[in-house]
C-alpha cells in the first residue's frame, strides 16, 4: 500500500486516478457554470427564495459587497473560503459581473483548488487506510479524534454565534 494510489492503474469505475481527477474538475466546473446563469437569470428572485432565506439577506448584502469591490477576482478566491464557494457564483450572476473574466476566475479556481482537495483528500484516505491495515487501533484512535475535533469547532462555533447574537441584541 502507498499514501496516493498509483495514477495509471485503474481506480473508480476502471478509469485511471488523473482521469478521474480531470472529470471532477471539470463537473465543478460546470457547476460553477450552472450557479452563475441561475443567478444572472433568477437575479433578485433569488433573495426570496428559500436558499436566499437560508443564506440571510444579511449574509447576501456582505457577498455582494465583495463582488462588487473584486468582481471576477471574488470568484476565484471564493474557491478558498468554505461558505462563499457555493454562494458567491450565484450572487456573482445576479450582480451581472463579466461572464468571460467570471469563466476565467472559475476556470482558475477549479484548476488550482480541485486538485489540492483531489490529491489531498486521497492522500488522507489512503494514508488512514494504510495505518488500519498496520494498526487498526491507532486508526480507530485517529479517526475518533478526528471526529471529535470536528465535534468541537462546531460546538465552539456554534457558541462564538449565540453569544454575538445574544450581544448584538443586549446593544439594539
């Protein structure tokens, strides 16, 4: 067993990992696509809508401020910023930002964050893998840990909003 799987030999569904790799790129890609011609086609509908209601106008009001002072830039580095990536190309297209720099942020975005996350990732998951074929115990321990540091940035995030609210509400 090795950290990364081999990028010749076949890995899902008989295709080489690089292949597999270059597919998934190009499916962000094209979301990234799809969210920018729903957006420029939905334009304020979308406030209204139930994504928009779950996003918060507030929210909304913060990522259009950042679209409109870095316009297609914004894009890419959306890539880089968990919550802004699935909510920016939309708010993107209903701001009218250039579509052809918007397919060149994207297109740059998707080359350079897909396979950090691609390689990432896989690396991660065979490197666990290997460690529970060598020891099964330490990974049970690696993963338990690792599930409850996830555990505790939610709850600590989830604290740092309570309290903001609760303070935001004390000064109104």
């Amino acid at each position: 067993m090795t950290g990364i799987a081999d990028p010749t030999r076949p890995f899902w569904l008989g295709l080489p990992y690089w292949l597999v790799g270059a597919i998934l790129i190009l499916a962000l890609f094209g979301a990234f696509q799809v969210y920018y011609w729903v957006g420029r086609k939905l334009g304020e509908k979308l406030y209204d809508s139930r994504v928009g209601a779950r996003v918060g106008r507030e929210r909304i009001a913060k990522i259009e401020h950042v679209v409109e002072r870095w316009g297609a830039l914004a894009v890419y580095g959306c890539f880089w910023v968990p919550m802004l990536r699935h909510t920016l190309p939309w708010v993107a297209g209903a701001l009218r930002v250039s579509y052809p720099w918007y397919v060149v942020a994207s297109a740059l975005g998707c080359l350079t964050w897909a396979p950090i996350w691609w390689f990432g990732i896989a690396a991660l998951v065979w490197g666990w893998l290997e460690l529970a074929a060598r020891s099964p115990v330490t990974a049970g321990v690696v993963a338990v840990l690792a599930v409850a540091a996830a555990f505790w940035l939610v709850v600590r995030r989830r604290r740092k909003r309570r309290a903001a609210a609760s303070e935001s509400a004390l000064v109104s």
